[in-house]
C-alpha cells in the first residue's frame, strides 16, 4: 500500500502482553481509504481482507492490521476512521490443542502439559500449534535459559484456551513480555534463519531494570501527571472453609457413639448403638482463619476486622490456604503508583528506554521502581509528534504463598496428566 502521508491523525499504542490499539484518521478521497476499507467485504474482495498497518518510530515497530473502519460525512468531505489491533491480537487467536498432532475429533491425552521456563513456554505451545493452519511465524528461542532454576519455573495445562489466556497469570508473576511483531524485508533479521517474506515474530525477554532512567517531579519536570491511588485495610481476618474432611466427621461420630454407649454400660443400661449420624458433622475442624496481625496491632482499637473468603468447601486444603492468603493481600492497606512522563524531559522513547523497562520517579516523597507499561505516539496536524509514556500498573497481582500454591496444583495436575489419570 505504501506510505500514508495525508493523515489527520494518528495513533498508536505500544503495550506489554496484550493487543494493542491504533486509530488513523484520513480524509475519504486519500489514496490509501480504498486499501483500509478493505478489511470488509468489497466489490473486488467479497471476503474482506487482512490490511497491515506498520508504524516506524526511533527504532521501534508497531505491527497491526485494520479491525473497523467508518467513512463518515457528505459526499465530497468525508473523514475515514480506521481503529487497529496490533499483531498481538494472534496471540488470541490460536487455541492450544490437547494434542496439536492428533485430529480434532480425537483429542487424547485430555491436556497438553508443561513444566519449565517461562522462557519457553510460549514457545513450546507455539511451536505445536501454529502449523494447524499455516500460521507464518517466526519463533526466537531465547539465549540463556535458567533450566535449572525451578523457582522460576511455570506449569500449563492446556486444553482449548486461546494463548492469551492461558499464559496471563503466568506473565502477570514473571513479568516477562511476549513480542509478537510482523517482519518485512528491509527489518533487522530477529535471529535464528534468514527471512525474506513477511513473517510474524515471536520472542519473549524479562524486565530490563534501567538504573540511569529516573524522573523526580520536585526538579526537572518531565512528569506530566502521576496518579498514586491508596486504600485502606478493610479486614486484617478471614476465614475460610465450611466442610470439615469426611474423616473426621466419622472419627467424631463414632468417638461419640462409643462414649453414648459407654455411659448406658457404665448405667448397666443396654446400648442404643449409633445414635449420632450426622448431626456433628461440619461442626470441627469446619473454619480455618488467617491474620494480618500487622494491621491489627498498628491500626489501633477500630480497625475493620473481618471477613469470609469461600475457597472450596474446606477449610485446611491447599484450596482454603490460597483463598485466605489471597483475601487477605486484597484487603490490606495498599498503594499503587502510575504516570505519565514527557518524552525528551530528559529522557527519549526509543533512545533511552523502552517498553518492559523498569524505571524509577519521586513522586510523593518517596522513589517507587515501575515497568514501562504503555507507550502512546500520537501525531496530528496541529500538535505535531506526541509521545506519552505510561508508567506503572494499577494490578496488585498476588500474594508470593498464593502464587506458590498455585503452581503446586499446576505440577499436580501436569503429573496426573503425564500418568493419564486426569
């Protein structure tokens, strides 16, 4: 299609581990409205099309297609509006297979597992699953894997869920970032072979902790606006559970028949036999709790002190420990730190720090370490080139025992699915 050169506007998003978002705005008669209007049925493609949109800027590459588009006005002066998805939105659009090798009809074993690297995974998925239907990618294999560092290590069950989905929690706890971009010839080659037809590239890398990149909103500028949200501690208890191991609820019963029956004896009075089904079951061992005693003995004689968390139906299961932990890192007193920076005050996008890097800022008094977490360039007519950095995540993800528990019950799962007995 060529270089558009008669916009109005545009605008792209680069973003960490997900689709991102794009909007080119151009008059109707521009060159390039008939290519964009294709993504839907037209006289010459009945089908639609897939129509690339590629954005070059200081070293980074936006890779995407048109998803909507509207020519709206009179005839003679109409605007046309293309909103576009990055080449991430593959990552969507691929299911992973029980078994990639196998036809559809006949999925055995029930799941895919894996155990290892984060730094691999996607790639393993990927690797099985992308000649289904000829998807033409690229796959980076990352130098200097940690194999042998397990605590680094992630566990997958795949069963039909879109790559996205089945790798979010896994990204969120790492903080990895899966790149999926469009290579074109004229790009630097990624790596592994030589390419020379446009081909998607998969690739994924840690956080790069960038110790020279800081901003500080006492001096300097640069920060155009920050936003530090904090909540209070609205429970330092919870409890869990509700069911008490049927085990138990046996021992109880018949300890209570046997001394039922024991006293009628000691009577010289005849046994009656079970005469306690039932009625004692749930009754202990039902509830476990879990403390923020940090809250409870700072935030004086009012603190907020209780709430249930339903984790499963009992209450010392690996289930109820996860709930718990988990209720109680949501509950807590809280503080997450977002802003958005200037581009060139002093520090450049794309020169001096790039997406998935981890910088420092001033901000309230105190320095808070963050991820680059979006990065929006924008351009129209009458404001020029802007670049809009965004600093910092709103998720507060979860507890380290939660996540740890996690990952237990992923490894028992994958176990039970390498001997078949899921």
């Amino acid at each position: 299609m060529g270089n558009i050169t008669d916009h109005i506007e545009a605008k792209f998003t680069f973003a960490r581990n997900k689709a991102a978002a794009g909007t080119l705005v151009l008059p109707g008669d521009s060159p390039a409205a008939p290519r964009l209007r294709e993504c839907a049925p037209t006289a010459s493609r009945p089908y639609g099309d897939t129509v690339p949109v590629h954005l070059h800027f200081r070293g980074q590459k936006w890779t995407g297609r048109v998803h909507t588009y509207e020519n709206k006005g009179v005839y003679g002066d109409k605007t046309l509006t293309a909103q576009l998805v990055s080449d991430w939105r593959h990552m969507g659009g691929v299911l992973a297979y029980p078994n990639p090798l196998l036809p559809l009809v006949s999925q055995w074993p029930k799941n895919d597992p894996y155990i290892g690297p984060m730094d691999t995974a996607v790639h393993y998925y990927m690797l099985k699953n992308k000649g289904r239907y000829n998807l033409p990618v690229h796959i980076v294999w990352p130098e200097g894997v940690e194999w042998f560092n397990i605590n680094e290590w992630v566990n997958f069950m795949a069963r039909m869920a879109p790559f996205d989905e089945l790798f979010k929690d896994a990204l969120r706890d790492t903080g990895a970032h899966v790149e999926l971009f469009m290579w074109t010839p004229g790009d630097p080659q990624p790596g592994g072979s030589t390419l020379v037809k446009p081909t998607l590239v998969l690739r994924i890398s840690p956080p790069r902790k960038n110790v020279v990149v800081a901003w500080d909103e006492r001096v300097g500028g640069g920060i155009l606006e920050s936003k530090v949200s904090g909540k209070t501690s609205t429970a330092a208890h919870v409890v869990v559970g509700g069911k008490t191991y049927d085990f138990v609820n046996n021992l109880i019963s018949a300890g209570a028949n046997a001394i039922i029956n024991g006293a009628l004896s000691f009577f010289g009075l005849a046994g009656v036999g079970n005469i306690i089904t039932n009625e004692l079951d749930d009754v202990f061992m039902a509830f476990n709790a879990f403390h923020n005693w940090d809250t409870a003995t700072t935030n004086g004689p009012f603190y907020l002190r209780e709430t249930y968390a339903n984790g499963g139906a009992g209450g010392f299961t690996a289930d109820a420990v996860q709930s718990g932990a988990t209720a109680l890192y949501e509950h807590k007193a809280r503080k997450t730190v977002r802003f958005t920076v200037a581009d060139g005050l002093p520090w450049r996008f794309g020169e001096d720090f790039l997406l998935n890097d981890i910088v420092r800022a001033f901000i309230d008094g105190e320095w808070h370490e963050q991820v680059v977490d979006a990065v929006t360039v924008s351009e129209t007519r009458d404001k020029g080139v802007l670049v809009e950095p965004v600093i910092g995540d709103d998720d507060i993800g979860a507890p380290p025992i939660a996540k740890m528990i996690r990952h237990g019950q992923d490894t028992i799962k994958w176990l039970k699915a390498l001997s078949l007995a899921s």
